[in-house]
C-alpha cells in the first residue's frame, strides 16, 4: 500500500501529482501568436488527488483533470481543473485515496457509495457545441466549456444504451453523423461490443451487436464513408484475474490480432473479419476506401506498448517491442482469404500519438502530425534527470503522398506531449494551419504551450506560451474553433 504521493526518480519528477487548480490570464508569450488562431484547445489527461493505493498501478488511474488554452487575438488565457467524478467527489469528502487498481472495484473501500468509478481522464471531445470528457469505462461526463465545471453523466437524450462510450469517437465530415461504441457493454468483462451512430442532432440512430473474438481493449477505430475498422489485439480482461485483483489489463502476446470492418447502419452478420499476427494497435490515423479495399494507416507496435499492463505469461515487458511505428494496412473487400498486407511508412519515427486534419477523417488524405522519439536527437540526463521509459522528443509534419516528414526537436531537456492540429481558417486547404502542443520543461520544471506552422514545422515555434509551473500529463486534447468569453 502507497502511503506517499509516488515520487518518480526519472525527469526531475515532472509527472508527480501536481493537485492543483488554476487561472492564468493573459500568459506569457515568447515570439508572437499567430491573429488567424481564434479558439481553445483543451486538453484531458490524470493527476492523483490522492496517491494511488498500490506502487503497481497503472498511471491511466490518475483523477482526470481538464484544462484549457483559450487564443484570441494573439493573447492566450489558462484554466485547469478536476474532473469532478463521483470518485473526485467521495475522496475530496474524506480527504484519502478511497479506490484500488486500474478499472477494478475490488480494492475499493466497500462503502464509497460510488456507482461510476471512472477517472475521466482520456480525451476531450467537442460535438455540436457540447464538451465532454471521455474514458472508456463510462458514459461521456458533460463539461462546461468555459468553466470546466463537471455537469454530469449523458447519454445522448436516453437513446445511447451501453454503460460504456468510447474514448476516440469520430465524427464524419461530411454528415456530420457520429460514430462511438462501448465495449464490455453487457458488464464488467463481458464480451459485448454495440456500436453507434448518433446524428448531429444528438441521439442515436443505429445500433449494432457485436461480440468479439476475446475481450480486449477496443480504444480506438477508423471510419470511412460506408464502414468502420475496429482493431482487436492482444490486451486482454476477464474474471479471473479481476477477482485475483489486478489492474484491468493483461498483454497476450500469443493472441492473433483481429480487424472488424463493420458496415455503417447494416448489420452484425454483415461484418467482415480479418486476422493478423500478435501486435497492438492502440491508435489510428485514418481510413480510406479505394476499388474494392480499405486502408487504414494505424500506429502498431509488434508487442505490449505499456509497462504497467503485465504480461498474463508473467515474461517481462520489452521496449523494443513497445516501439510504435506508422503502418498502411491494406484489407481486399472483395477477396475472402481473410487477412491483410502491411507497410511501416516512417520506421524511423515511432509514436502513438498521430494526428490528422479532422476535418478530412473517412477521406482521402495527405498529413499527418505526431509527436515522436527521434533516437539520434540527444537527452541530457544531467539536466534532466533521468529519461521515462517512453516519451517524444520532437513533432513532425507526415507527408503521406510523398513520404517525406518535417521535423522540430524540442530539446535534450523534456519531452512533448500530443499536439493538434489547428487549420488556419475553416476553408484552409488540408494541412494548412498550425500544430500546438506542450512541451514539459524538465530541467526548468515548466511546461510551455508551443504554436509552429503545421507545414514548416522544422522553422521552429511561431510562439512559446511560458507557463510558470508544470502542467499535468495529457493524455489526449482537441482544438475547438470560434471565439468565446476570455476569462
Ligand atoms: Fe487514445
């Protein structure tokens, strides 16, 4: 049992629990603000309130916590918050850590009296005006976009059914229809998946029944005009080993992988199934239909991408399997040998945090953003503290057609969280904007709110937003455009 906050020995202890709530108004700017940049980028990740009851933990159990980059007319406004779940609330009442392991209610206090245990803290989504904050163990929590206060469970007016939503829902383009799934969605290790179409006027229009090859972490998937790829890979759940007490997740690296291409609106007996070898694919960039085939460009790694989800074989954790790297996957609609081709488009950039122009999801595209860890770009260790196990070190600008990338590295002394992608007006061509993103200073303790063109990404940041502390981990952000009230 942790009695103390963990203290992490690597990077000067930036992502120790920071526990604090702040406004900044009018934040200091090094370089200028581009005045095209109107709107807020809000980021989700954890902060323990209280430390975690056991050192094996899993850091996904961090107290979700919400903050926001508010840019209007070149000056840039903070705010963070918690999420105020049910478990912030009951551990705030009683001032103690109050729960066990990752997404397992059996080291919980018995009378917590608290019904949805999520944290909240993977990823803030914006549709139809609404924000919310996303884990994929519960309904979507409604934030209020200008204070961050929590406002509660929603379930799309009653129509949305599964007690679980998604954490990478995606909205189409074009209809504007958006598409989510829970999975685990008949309880807690059950093999039942339904997946949704909610129309922009909010509330559900189809749903399918799946169930799938194993229960799995199903966090994210591809959409194209007329179907939806869901990876299935080998990080695993069941009874057993959530009543020995573990943490949610186990990595079986014998298990094949799996990719349902589930037809928008049919139906479960229409989906196709295909079967790859053991890997993980936790994140997607992107899916395209073309003559007969879909290709989905996915960042994979060929083993367990995270320490702190065990091996269920007890072997130790690789990082050299963990290295993601962008991949082309190529599925033959009209062939029925049941497998897939894949190409590694940048072996020399690994990371899982890509990003496209969103307004170009289930299209043809060209760009690519992502933060990565360049391993010829050098780390002072002596200034820094020793390295994480897995961070980025530099954002680069992925040309897809031509297969080249443009790169920025951050320095020997931090490390770069997920950046975003911000178009330069909402008619830009793709990929005509800018990428904003923190960079976490540790030799200064610091973090920094960075603004480069998307395009030219090597000339360096248009801007460096200075906060005077450390911001908390993000896990997951997105750019809302359009002008709001300052603070
Ligand atoms: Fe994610």
């Amino acid at each position: 049992v942790v009695e103390r906050f963990p203290t992490t020995d690597v990077a000067n202890g930036f992502f120790d629990a920071a526990r604090f709530e702040a406004d900044l108004i009018d934040c200091e700017v090094i370089g200028r603000v581009p005045a095209e940049i109107t709107g807020t980028f809000y980021r989700l990740g954890g902060d323990w309130l209280y430390p975690p009851r056991f050192a094996d933990d899993s850091p996904f159990n961090a107290d979700g916590y919400i903050s926001m980059f508010r840019i209007m007319d070149g000056s840039v406004d903070y705010k963070g918050r918690f999420v105020h779940t049910e478990r912030y609330r009951a551990q705030r009442a009683t001032r103690r850590q109050r729960f066990g392991r990752y997404r397992n209610p059996r080291g919980d206090d018995p009378d917590t009296g608290v019904i949805n245990r999520t944290v909240a803290n993977t990823t803030p989504f914006v549709f139809e005006g609404k924000l919310f904050a996303l884990k994929e163990d519960s309904l979507p929590l409604l934030i209020d976009p200008d204070t961050l206060e929590t406002l509660g469970e929603w379930d799309f007016g009653g129509t949305y059914t599964s007690p679980t939503f998604t954490a990478h829902p995606k909205i189409d383009p074009v209809s504007g229809e958006m598409i989510c799934m829970g999975y685990e969605a008949a309880g807690e290790a059950s093999n039942a998946v339904h997946v949704y179409g909610i129309g922009p006027e909010g509330r559900v229009n189809w749903r399918i029944d799946l169930t799938m090859p194993y229960v799995s972490m199903l966090h994210d998937f591809a959409i194209t005009p007329n179907h939806i790829i869901l990876p299935v890979y080998g990080l695993v759940t069941g009874r057993e080993r959530l009543e020995a007490g573990e943490v949610h997740w186990g990595w079986d690296g014998r298990l094949p992988s799996h990719m349902a291409i589930i037809p928008r609106g049919g139906t479960s007996t229409n989906v196709r199934w295909f079967t790859g070898p053991p890997c993980a694919m936790v994140h997607v960039l992107n899916a395209v239909e073309q003559d007969g085939h879909i290709i989905l460009d996915a960042l994979v790694s060929d083993g367990n991408p995270f320490p702190f989800f065990p091996a269920v074989d007890g072997s130790r954790w690789c990082p050299q399997a963990a290295l993601t790297t962008m991949r082309r996957l190529c599925f033959d609609l009209r062939g029925d040998d049941g497998m897939w081709t894949e190409e590694v488009l940048f072996p020399d950039a690994p990371g899982t945090l890509g990003r496209i122009d969103d307004r170009f999801a289930s299209l043809p595209y060209r760009y690519a953003f992502m933060a990565y860890a360049d391993p010829t770009r050098p780390y002072d260790m002596e200034r820094a503290g020793p390295a994480p196990a897995l961070f980025s070190n530099s954002y680069a600008c992925f040309d897809l057609r031509e297969r080249t990338m443009r790169s920025f590295f951050a320095g020997s002394a931090g490390a770069l969280q997920e950046c975003c992608f911000v178009p330069r007006h909402a008619r830009a061509p793709e990929g005509d904007g800018f990428l904003i993103g923190v960079y976490s200073d540790f030799a200064e303790r610091r973090s920094e709110l960075l603004i480069l063109d998307a395009q030219q990404p090597d000339a360096g940041p248009l801007a460096r937003v200075v906060m005077p502390f450390r911001l908390s981990s993000q896990v997951h952000g997105v750019w809302a455009p359009g002008a709001r009230a300052r603070l």
